[in-house]
C-alpha cells in the first residue's frame, strides 16, 4: 500500500525528473521499506512533488539531431546551433508579441494616415501611392520539375517487435506508452500493469492471461505442455516466473522490476526489442510472419503462402503444415523451424564424430 | 569563462552534506543517504526528493558529476562524483564556516564578564 503511494507520488513529479530519478527514488523507497522507515519517505515525496512542479523551472530541451538523409538525396536541411531549445513559455509569448506586433503594424498601415501609407506594399483597392504592376511582363511558366520522396525502410526490428508485442499481451501491457521499448520508468512500476492482467482475480498469472492462444479441442495434456512451454521460451514470461511453475505469482509480481532488470544485457536502463525477443526459432517465425501474414491472423492461408514473397519458404511453409489443413498456424511454424535446427545440429555433430573418429578422411 | 565558486556560498545544509558525502568517494543516490546519516551520526536524514531536487541542481551546475559505478554495480545504478569546482565549493563553504566559528567564539570570549 505505502508503495503504491509513493509510486503514485514519483509518477506526480514532472516526466524529465521522474525518467531520470524516478527508477532511483523507488529503489530506495524500497530498500527502506526493508528497514521499516519508509513512512517519513512519503512526505519527502510529497514535498518533492511540489518542490518540482511549482518551485523548479525545467530546464531547456535539447535540440533534437537531425534527421540523417539518405546517401545521394540532396535535400535543403536546416540547422540549430544552439544547444537547446527555448523554453515553450519563451515560445509561447513570443509568438504573442510577434502577432501583436504584426497586427499593430497591419493596422496602423491601412488606418493610419501620413507617412505610414508609404509602407504599403500592396492594396486591395487601387491607392495613389502605390504603384501600378505590369503584368505582362511576367513570362507564362510551365514547371517541369518532379520531386521524388523516397520512403524510409521500414526496421526490421519494429516489424518484428510489433507482431511480438501482440503475441505476448504481458508485454504490450507493460509497455504503457506502445513504443515497444519498456524504459527504466515501465520497469519500476511494473507491478500495477501486471496486477490488472488477472482477469480472474486469483492472484497470479497463467499462460492465457499472458497471452497464450490454443485450440480448445486439443488435448488437455498438449494444451498443458504447450502452456509450459509458452511461459518457458518467451524471456519475459521465463524472467518473471522464477519457479518455473508456469504461474506468475503474486509474489513475483511484486519482484517484477527486479526480475526484469536481470533481462538488461547492455545496462542501458530499459529493454529494447533485441532484450526481449526469444532469439533464434521464435524470432525467426515472427519474421516470417510479419512477412507473410497480411491479415495479422498468426496464420498463413494458402493463399498468404502462395505469396511470391514466401519464395524458398514455401518448402518450410508446406512441411509445417503437419495436420494438412493448408494453413500453416504460428505453433506450426515454430515447430517445424524447431525439427530443422534441431536435425541440423545432429547432423552436424555426427559430422563431427566421423571427423574425430576418420581423421584421415579430413 | 569558469564560474566563481564563491556565487555558490553560502551552501544549504542538505548540499553541504550530500558534497561532504561524496567528498571521500563516488557513491550512488542511497549511499549518499546512508553517509550522509553515518557522518552526522544520525542527526541529519535526507530523503530521496530532497536528495535528487540537489543533485540535480548540483549537476546543472557542474559541482557533480554522474560516473560509470563499479563493475557489478554498473548496469543498475547511477554514480555520482564530486568535480573540481565542488571541491573548491566545498572546501570555501569549510572555510566560510571555520570563520563564522572564529569569529562567533571570540564575540562570545568579548562578552564574557570578568571575574573580580
């Protein structure tokens, strides 16, 4: 409870600070929770609160890199020498002051009198001190210019991690912002989303409350084995369920920022897609989904395998259709491309052995 | 042109503590905390808000700077380094206090009555 408090408190700080010390203030809060003086914390932090939002002014936000163009694309580009932006409120009244200026200047040139009608560069009504424009001497102008944009390519590993993302709901619900990056923030407070993925109240998470999808006719003993193996080869599910029991208890739940960290490889606070896709089998069936899959079914259709883009797939794509239905299911993909590796490396450690045992033959 | 280490005194006494923390070593947010509780013998506490409102502000600044922690602790925790305009403004803010403490010992000394 006093937790969830002073989440609510740190999640109350303006987002510069919170991002930057928000992960660090909990850490702590929760260190002295363990100590049993966590209560003179709260009203640090509600202190802080009003510390950050009304006392400290933020400080101003860097300039945004531009944009690298592409090699060749000669494009006009534009650049900021300062180091940071203004402020937006700098921003804000200085646009005030420029549209009060114009309009005053506007106004003063059409109404006034005297002098300030020399000022006129133009008039709706023909004026004696404006001067008359000859129109023909300006040449009729066909433009021949076509300007090309080309699209960026699409990354390989958004793609991927989108279709990912909607594969394990646990992580599009930890991922509170859809960027597919679960930032040090998203990590800290990962116990609250976790807790409103229990639909069923019962305390802890199962495989379909994580966003296992199974045929319900199936055998409860493959559905079974299959719900395991769900919680097992995905690295978040595998992370968060510390006893391998195939549930995430309430218990882990609450551990969850800590066993999430433990996913970090390159130490940068949060986890990007490469942290969280399985490697090999998995990834490799989501590509070829996010390929193939037009319908985002988790299916491939005669028709979708028909594609043109399947190309040398089509042999992996009709052998994984094990049950002959014409379509071939995710499941159905992941463990064909399992049958392959797995025959891959037995042969290759055979070949091996004959090596060791034939020297010769080398 | 560098800035005056002077235009940071007098120093509050939650910077002053967090700066005397890090004056030994690099030390991350809760031991900072946990020196500064050490160090005052458990008198002076420093909470989190009021730690990071600092440290933000000694960053700005240029007094601290943020440093890779060690090793095992690299990957998870932010280190914090005292610069050397910290430690200029550190050991002025010792010396303005040596003065106040001169100073304020010989006024009282001034005062005393003497004995007949």
């Amino acid at each position: 409870m006093r937790r969830a408090l002073y989440t609510i408190l740190v999640s109350l700080h303006p987002r510069r600070f919170r991002d930057r010390f928000g992960a660090e203030m909990i850490e702590i809060f929760d260190a002295e929770i363990r100590r049993g003086t966590a209560a003179k914390l709260l009203l640090d932090g509600a202190a802080s609160v009003v510390r950050q939002r009304f006392l400290r002014s933020s400080p101003p936000e860097p300039v945004i890199p531009p944009v690298p163009l592409a090699h060749g694309l000669c494009a006009p580009s534009f650049r900021i020498l300062d180091e940071a932006l203004p402020r937006r409120s700098a921003l804000v009244n200085g646009a005030l002051l420029s549209l009060f200026l114009a309009f005053g200047l506007g106004f003063a040139a059409s109404r006034g009198s005297g002098k300030l009608h020399g000022m006129l560069i133009g008039a709706k009504y023909p004026r004696p001190q404006v001067l008359p424009v000859d129109r023909a001497s300006v040449m009729q102008a066909d433009p021949t210019t076509e300007v090309h944009v080309v699209s960026p390519k699409p990354d390989p590993w958004d793609e991927l991690a989108r279709i990912y993302f909607d594969i394990v709901r646990l992580l599009r619900t930890l991922d509170a912002d859809g960027d597919r990056i679960i930032s040090a923030w998203e990590i800290v407070t990962a116990a609250s989303p976790l807790r409103r993925l229990d639909r069923d109240g019962d305390g802890e998470l199962d495989a379909e409350e994580c966003g296992f999808v199974w045929d319900k006719g199936v055998d409860p003993t493959i559905t079974n084995r299959a719900r395991m193996q769900f919680m097992r080869i995905h690295p978040v599910l595998g992370a968060l369920d510390a006893d391998r029991d195939g549930l995430i208890s309430l218990k882990e739940i609450e551990g969850a920022s800590i066993a999430l960290r433990a996913l970090d490889k390159n130490g940068d606070g949060s986890l990007s897609p490469a942290e969280v896709l399985p490697e090999r089998i998995d990834s490799r069936a989501a590509m070829i989904l996010s390929r193939l899959d037009k319908d985002r079914d988790r299916r491939l259709s005669a028709q979708e395998k028909a594609n043109e883009r399947a190309g040398r797939l089509r042999s992996l794509l009709d052998s994984a259709d094990r049950n002959g239905d014409g379509i071939a299911t995710a499941a159905e993909l992941t463990t064909e491309l399992q049958l392959r590796d797995a025959t891959k490396r037995i042969e290759e450690a055979a070949k091996g052995a004959r090596e060791t045992l034939n020297p010769k033959r080398k | 042109m560098k800035p005056d280490f002077a235009e940071f005194l007098p120093l509050n006494p939650a910077v002053l503590q967090i700066l005397l923390a890090l004056a030994g070593e690099d030390l991350h947010g809760y031991g900072i905390m946990q020196e500064v509780l050490h160090q005052s013998e458990g008198r002076c506490k420093i909470g989190p808000g009021t730690l990071y409102d600092n440290l933000s502000r000694l960053m700005q600044n240029g007094l601290v700077h943020e440093v890779d922690g060690p090793e095992p602790e690299r990957t998870r925790r932010r280190y914090y380094r005292l610069s050397s305009l910290g430690k200029s403004v550190l050991s002025g803010e010792i010396d303005r206090l040596e003065k106040v403490v001169r100073d304020g010992r010989s006024s009282l000394s001034a005062r005393r009555p003497r004995r007949v």
